[in-house]
C-alpha cells in the first residue's frame, strides 16, 4: 500500500478520456461481494496460507466461479499459474541472540527484546560490531545519504523506520522497501540490520507481532529474484527495550524516538556493544499459484491491449490464538479485494460490456510473503509485458463507514489518478491522496510489482479525513483487527460503501480499456524511472 504532492496536468488522454462512454450508473449493493467474503473468509478456508490446502481450497472456488461465468482461463495451466517458493522458519530452540559488551554476553530473549527475521536468508552465526546510522537510508536523488561518514563495513546496523521530514514520501517509502535496503547495506558493506519499528507509526502493536515471529516467509525459489541476498543477520527490536542498544552511548533511545516522531535529523555513532546471533533456519519447498481470467477486447488493435485488475488472496492461515481464535480469515486482508474483483469479472462478463482493450483478472498469491506471487507474475507475465497498460490493484479496501471520500494511492503519479477522479467525481465521492504518507501503503501492496516493471497503476481505499471519527474506527481496526484472527466475518462492514467502491472501481477499469490512449506516469513522478528502467527488457 504506498505517495504526492505534484500538480495536476491534464494531459491530452485524459481529456480524451471525456468523450468515451461514462461509468455505468450505480451497480453493485455490496451484497454479492459479501456473498463471495463470506466464502473466501470462511473458516474452511484456514486464513489461506501461501501453499496450503485452505488457500487451495479458495482458488479452487474462485476459479469455478470464473467457468460458470464463462471468463477466460489466461494462467500457463489454465486458470493458474504455479509459483515455486523456499519458505524459511526460525527455528527459536536453535537459535539466540546477545549483546555483547565488554566481551561479555548479555542475551536477549527472543519475542521480548528481540526477533530475528527470516525476509533474509540468515547466516548460522554472526558476530559483529553494532553502529546506530539514524534512518539508514540512501537517497541518490536527495543526495542524502546514512552511512556517509561513518565506518559500517563488517558491522550490522542499527535504524529506526521512518524518514525525515525533506524526504517526499514516494522516495521514503522505495527506499525503506527490502530491496532498496538490501542493496544499500550491500553497497556500504553491512553484514546486517537490527531494525526498530518507529512508536510513532507502528500498525501493529509489538504483543501482537512477536506472537506472528516463528511463522514460515516465503522467496521465489528462482533465486535471481531474491533481492535480500547477502544480507546475513536482520533482527526486529521491541522499541520498549531498545533502550538497551543505547546503553553507554551517550545517546538515548528516547532521544532518538522523540526526533524520529518528529521527521527530524538522526545523529550517527558507534554503539556500544555488539550483536552475537545464531540462527537456525528450517527450509522447505512450496508451491503456490496466481489465478488469471481474461475478458477479450473488441477493438481488434486495442485487444491486444490489457487493463489489469488485482487482488492478492493470500492471508496468514492458522497462528498463535488470539482470544481463543487461531484462524486468521482475512475478511479484510484480502477476502475482500479478491472478492471484488471476482465480483467485477462477474459483472463485466453478464452484462455483456464490450471493452475495446482486453481486461486480466489477476489473483495473485504470497502478497503476505513480501508481494512474490505479484512478483512472479509481472516479471513473468503470461500475456507481453508491454500489453499491460495499467494495474489496479485492490487490498483490504476497509468498507467500515459509509464512502465519502476515496483515497487514492498514486493520485498524482500517473493519469490513472485523472481517471479515478473524474469516475469518483461523477458519482459524487470526493478524492484524495493518501492521508498517511509515512505508513508506506503505496509500495506496501502488489501494485509495487507492477510498478516496478514501468506499469503505471493505482490503489484505492474508503477513505477518512485526518482527525475525524472515521480516522479513529480506522486506527483501532488496525490496532485490533489487523492481520489478528479478528478480521473475520464477525465484523460490522458497510455494504453500501463495499457496493459504492465497487462501481467506480469498475468505472475506472471500463474507462482505461475504452480510453485511445494508454495511461502515462506524470513527467514528474518518481515512479516514472521504472520504465526506463524497463524498456530496454520489453
Ligand atoms: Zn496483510
């Protein structure tokens, strides 16, 4: 989920965009999505774990849907395409951590103080020196740089998420994704990263997290699409405990969280002791697959076109109970935008919607992995990856109260978010950029995946203005039900909302298929780079 503040250009499609054919008149009532969440976030479904029988069960039932509806298989085996995986589990009864300080150990208990994170391949054994580099990004294009001036090689680092306050969100959130870390830690010779999660802007609350600690994480198995090789050690750290780090340094965690909250500058320094970790991995092999649905075009160029629509239908499975409860359903999280876009498959197909591009169902799995199934998917697409011309992507779009107002993500990075306002506009909702820059929502769902292959594409979600009520139900959803078994089908949902949010998500999809042109990113957004990135490889 992931940015904003550039001016609006209308360019020539978007005008263009006029003349074709308006959004159909309101559609949906929210009833036939809650009917297809009722299913996929059911019990029997497990909480559809990546590679396990219950999320086998869900695609199964999607793609039936899909056969009676008469949509078109587009995976490599029919409906699907499988996705290999290694999925890494710390074993804790192998494993430990220490600080060391004066050649004696302090150990630390995992779970309380500290867990390591297996989004890394991790080393058995490290040993090493620890060094406090502020937020520990790299922004070339800031000329800001954490690990300018101070000795990191050999050592493993210690960061507080976040960023500072000159940093424009789009960058902030790219450079804090694993990838971009990985690469910076790999450049200025780190062997590893003890991150603690910024108080300020923690989702979910560290009693919750370390409960999620020894679950499986997932990479492609194709390990040319590992981007975290040779990072070695990576340890999340209780912020309440951090202290601990600070010890002796002449800094103090406080001090460091009180500037962090703030978006201000970090100091840099040695800290006093160091990390001692062992860590033993249990590797096994998993298989997974993304489900793809075509509706045929019928302008005979622009068919060979596609709008893409997409939702991730993984979730977490079964866990560590949480009142009693150990299915975690993912009503929300992501029963919900799988729903909708079986929903809208569904619709576009009986209502015999003749679309002059091609329009891709993608259901894409392990988004809770680390966005891999998306992964697999755009960097191996199963039509040319030049056909695709935009991505919507649906994830926990939280139908909670009535929509007044859209957020989007990527408003003002491509014309997509000219699309989406004029749609919105039409069946009066209001739009607005993400109020919530920090939480990194723009690259924290599969639309990243696309983006990163020079796709332009867009995320929406019922949104809430700062301050008001709404905010609030939203911060405590989060804080309550949030990747928590809660986030079932005991919950209150708005279904005029679901239903509302449906039709302009359908709008926009009918409007980028009929448009002449295809949506172009701004000249001035920071997700435009991918495709020249990219357009060597097309
Ligand atoms: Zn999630």
């Amino acid at each position: 989920m992931m940015k904003r503040l550039l001016p609006i250009v209308l360019l020539s499609a978007a005008l263009a965009a006029q003349s074709s054919p308006a959004p159909n008149a309101p559609n949906f009532d929210g009833n036939s999505w809650w009917g297809y969440v009722k299913v996929l976030a059911s019990d029997q479904m497990e909480g559809r774990e990546t590679g396990s029988d219950g999320l086998r069960k869900a695609a199964t039932y999607i793609v039936d849907q899909l056969k009676a509806d008469g949509l078109q298989p587009a995976g490599t085996k029919g409906f699907y395409q499988p996705v290999k995986f290694v999925s890494r589990q710390i074993d804790e009864s192998g494993s430990s951590l220490a600080l060391v300080r004066n050649g004696k150990d302090e150990p630390l208990v995992l779970g309380e103080d500290a867990m390591f994170s297996t989004r890394v391949d991790l080393a058995p054994q490290v040993d090493a020196p620890l060094v406090f580099v502020g937020y520990g990004l790299r922004v070339p294009e800031k000329k800001y740089d954490d690990f300018v001036g101070i000795d990191v090689k050999g050592k493993v680092v210690v960061l507080i998420s976040g960023s500072p306050s000159e940093m424009p969100s789009a960058l902030a959130s790219h450079y804090q994704s694993m990838s971009e870390r990985s690469k910076a830690l790999r450049e200025a010779g780190a062997v590893g990263m003890i991150s603690i999660p910024n108080p300020a802007s923690m989702d979910i609350p560290w009693s919750r997290m370390k409960l999620a600690r020894t679950r499986p994480s997932m990479v492609l198995a194709d390990s040319s699409l590992d981007e975290s090789q040779g990072i070695k050690l990576l340890v999340v750290f209780n912020p309440a405990d951090a202290e601990k780090l600070f010890d002796g340094s002449g800094h103090s965690f406080q001090e460091i969280a009180d500037l962090a909250k703030d978006r201000k500058p970090l100091p840099h320094f040695p800290l006093p002791s160091g990390i001692k970790a062992k860590a033993k991995l249990i590797k096994t092999q998993v298989e997974s697959d993304n489900i793809i649905a075509k509706l045929p075009g019928t302008d005979p160029k622009l068919k060979e076109e596609y709008v893409v629509l997409s939702a991730h239908i993984d979730h977490l499975g079964i866990g560590e109970p949480i009142n009693g409860d150990r299915i975690y359903n993912g009503a929300m999280d992501n029963g919900s935008g799988s729903a909708l876009v079986l929903d809208i498959a569904n619709s576009l197909h009986r209502s015999h919607a003749s679309l002059k591009r091609s329009v891709l169902f993608v259901w894409v799995t392990a988004e809770e992995k680390g966005l891999l199934g998306s992964k697999f998917f755009a960097t191996h697409p199963t039509v040319p990856k030049n056909s695709m011309v935009a991505d919507i992507n649906t994830d926990m779009f939280l139908p909670i109260f009535p929509l007044k107002v859209l957020t989007v993500y990527g408003l003002d990075e491509s014309d997509l978010g000219d699309m989406v306002r004029q749609v919105a506009e039409q069946q009066g909702i209001q739009v607005q950029p993400d109020p919530e820059p920090l939480r990194n929502s723009f690259i924290r769902s599969d639309q990243y995946s696309f983006i990163r292959q020079g796709i332009p594409a867009v995320a929406m979600k019922v949104g809430f203005v700062p301050g008001s009520p709404e905010a609030v139900t939203e911060k405590k959803w989060l804080t309550e039900r949030y990747h928590a078994p809660s986030d079932d089908l005991d919950q209150p949902v708005d279904l005029a909302a679901a239903g509302k949010f449906e039709d302009i998500v359908q709008g926009l999809a009918i409007k980028v298929a009929n448009d002449p042109q295809r949506p172009q990113w701004k000249s001035d957004s920071f997700f435009r780079r991918f495709m020249a990135q990219n357009s060597a490889a097309r």
